[in-house]
C-alpha cells in the first residue's frame, strides 16, 4: 500500500495529503479548482493552518505529493469532500457521490476505499453502490469510513495524536483499513462497522452543539437579567462536576453547524432535543443582529448620525481563516443589509472580496460602536475609548 489518492484538497484533504507524503507514501491529490491544483504543486497552500505550509512545501519538494484535476490508480482512495446539506436541512451528498464515480475507473481489486467526509448515516454503502452502479466489483474492495475528529488550528497534531474510528462495510474492510491508519496515527485506532462510525461522528458534533446551546440560552437570559454571563459560568464552573461551556454568536464550521441536522433529517420527531439545541444556535445568530441594530439605532437617536459599526471577525472560530457556516460571517452581513456602516475586521483574512477588510485598529477608533463577534487573541486585552458602545458575543473583550 504505498500510493494513495485524495480526492478533495481542502481543510481536511491537503493535510491527511501532505502528512501522508511526510510520512513517505506517493500521494496524488485530486481537487476539481485549477487554482487549488497550481497552488498546491508550486508547494503553497490556499487556506490558514499552522505548520500546513512546511508539510506541503516538504512533500512536493520531494515528490511524494503532486496535485491534479483527475484521479490515478492508486492502493487507498481517501474521500474528503465537503458534505453541506440542501435548503430545508436535507442532507446533500452530491459531492461524496461524484467522487466515487470519478475514482470508479481508476479502483482495481484490493484497493481500500476510505470516506473521511462527515456524513449522514448509510453514505459509505451509498459509496459501494455507486462503484456497483459504474461496473465496479466490489467484493474485492474493502471500503470503510474514517470520520476525521480534527480542530481547526491544530489539524497537523491532531492527525497523528487523535484517536481514529475505522468502520468497514464488512469486517474485512474494517481490519484492512485500521492497518491502514495505524501506520500514521499514534492515537488508538477504534474498529467499528461503518453506520456506527458515521452515527459516531455525527453524535460527537451533536454533542457539542447540544452544550453550546445550553450556553447561548444562558447568555441570552443573563443579557435579560442584567447578570455577567461570563462571571457566572466562572463561578458555576467551579462545582467539580458542572462545565459550562462558553457563549458565542451562533454556531459555525462545516461540522456542530451542519452535522445534528443529518440525525435530525433521519431522526424525525425523536431527535427532539438535538433539533432544539440546533434552533437554540440559530436564535443566538439573529438575537445578536437584533442586539446591534437596537445600539446602533440609539446611538443615532442619540448623536442624529448613522452610527459606524465594526464587526470584529468574521471566521466561525477563533485564530483561523475558515468562513464555513460562520455565524459572523453572518451577522456582518446582515448588518450592511440593513443599511448599517460597517467596518469589516478579521486579522486571518488579507483580501475578501465581500468585504474591504479593515485593520481591527483602525476599525475601532473610527467606530461608534465595536461589536466582538469572534475571540481571535488579537483582540485581547485591547485598549477602548470609554465613549465606544461595547457589544462582545464572544467574551474578548470583559
């Protein structure tokens, strides 16, 4: 087993590519924007990711990772394409689909077959059937799914130290994958069957996304009682058995924002308090516009001029550059919607063609009022006119 094909060299895929050719197999990468493809075999990369830029330069320098529009034979086919879900919620594995018919012409007998994408509950049988579909015997493969359990921001150490879950469509597919992965991940190496690692992943997201909502809610209800949020999770927290997470905006990121919704979509009526937890998320998304746009109209009821208004961040975590599903993202948008000055801040991001970007220094002398919408650590401890309204949905700035 010592070439692999990645198709899809975002978030996930270019790292699993270039630790792979670290670790001295001959990767091809497959993604379908020429412009990713050219960046990547110059040995550059196209998104934010401590140590990322090191791997990849490494690994086309010496030739054991090379990029292209199309796949090639190869031993393992590893599947990280982004899996969003259509309008309504409904889980959309267009991507995952498109991508087993591209591989179909290049698998051969005893190829292992690897979906890492997140997704709903069946998609790696749906990955056989589509290999089935295009003449492909699968009996001689063995596919598996490997959720990857990654955060941004730490994605090359974790890949390694992280535990791994491998379920295969059969046991043997199981066994063979876990080899696989144990020659690369120092963390334990879980076997499983396939649906169970797919409910495993998305059981994971649902989870967080579960404690968040519980700390969204709380924050809204602090807000109404005239109580510090933040001094009180603080104080709660120190019972030995309660850990309230932290509030925030909303919610974002391709997985806590999207994945609950695959269980909820299959579930119905009994996923009950993951599809709450799920509109909980999306309330503290529009209760926060709300919130800036009642400062903003006071301050012009206040002062007879439009208020300026800096949105600070725009990632959906902190200290990264990733947009998907970005609750800030969001709100900023929504804001200029409503005809609000906006001045657009985040420090991982150069040009965006949204937005003009603002330097968050100049964002905040220049505004009226200065809304902390992502806990990105420059925005620490930052020194603040006393006559600026102050709005932090992040706790950056107590």
């Amino acid at each position: 087993m010592n070439k692999i094909c990645v198709i899809g060299l975002g978030y996930i895929g270019l790292p699993t590519a270039a630790l792979l050719a670290n670790k001295g197999y001959d990767v091809h990468g497959v993604d379908v924007v020429q412009a990713t493809v050219d960046i990547i075999n110059r040995g550059e990369i196209h998104i934010v990711e401590p140590e990322l830029d090191t791997f990849v330069q490494a690994a086309v320098k010496s030739e054991k990772l090379k990029a292209s529009l199309t796949p090639v034979e190869a031993d393992v086919f590893i599947i990280a394409v982004p899996t969003p879900f259509h309008e309504g919620f409904v889980p959309n594995i267009d991507y995952v689909v498109s991508a087993s018919r591209a591989i179909a012409p290049y698998v051969k007998e005893g190829n292992i077959i690897i979906l890492e994408s997140t997704s709903p509950v069946g998609t790696t049988h749906k990955v056989e059937e589509v290999l089935k579909e295009k003449g492909v015997d699968t009996s001689k493969l063995y596919i598996a799914h490997c959720p990857e359990r990654v955060l941004p921001g730490q994605i090359m150490r974790e890949l390694v130290e992280n535990d791994r879950i491998v379920g295969g469509t059969t046991p043997e597919a199981t066994v063979k994958t876990v080899e696989f992965y144990r020659t690369f991940v120092d963390g334990e190496v879980l076997s499983t069957d396939a649906k169970t690692a797919e409910m495993a992943k998305l059981t994971e997201n649902s989870f967080r996304d579960t404690n968040i909502a519980f700390a969204n809610e709380l924050s809204i209800l602090c807000d109404k009682f005239e109580i510090d949020v933040w001094e009180l999770i603080q104080l709660t927290n120190r019972h030995p058995r309660v850990n309230v997470l932290q509030p925030g905006a909303g919610v974002g990121g391709h997985c806590i924002a999207v994945d609950p919704w695959f269980i909820v979509h299959a579930g119905g009526e009994d996923a009950k308090i993951i599809r709450t937890a799920r509109e909980v998320n999306t309330y503290k998304t529009e209760w926060a516009i709300e919130k800036v746009k009642n400062a903003a109209l006071k301050f012009e009821n206040e002062h007879k001029r439009k208020a300026r208004v800096a949105c600070m961040g725009l990632a959906f975590k902190p200290n990264i550059d990733d947009l998907r599903e970005s609750p800030a993202l969001y709100i900023t948008r929504q804001l200029r919607a409503s005809d609000l000055d906006i001045l657009a801040v985040e420090p991982n991001i150069k040009n965006f063609s949204e937005f003009d970007i603002v330097n968050y220094e100049d964002a905040i002398n220049q505004a009226d009022v200065i809304v902390f919408l992502v806990g990105h650590s420059e925005f620490e401890n930052i020194k603040i006119s006393k006559n600026k309204i102050i709005i932090d949905f992040c706790g950056v700035n107590r």
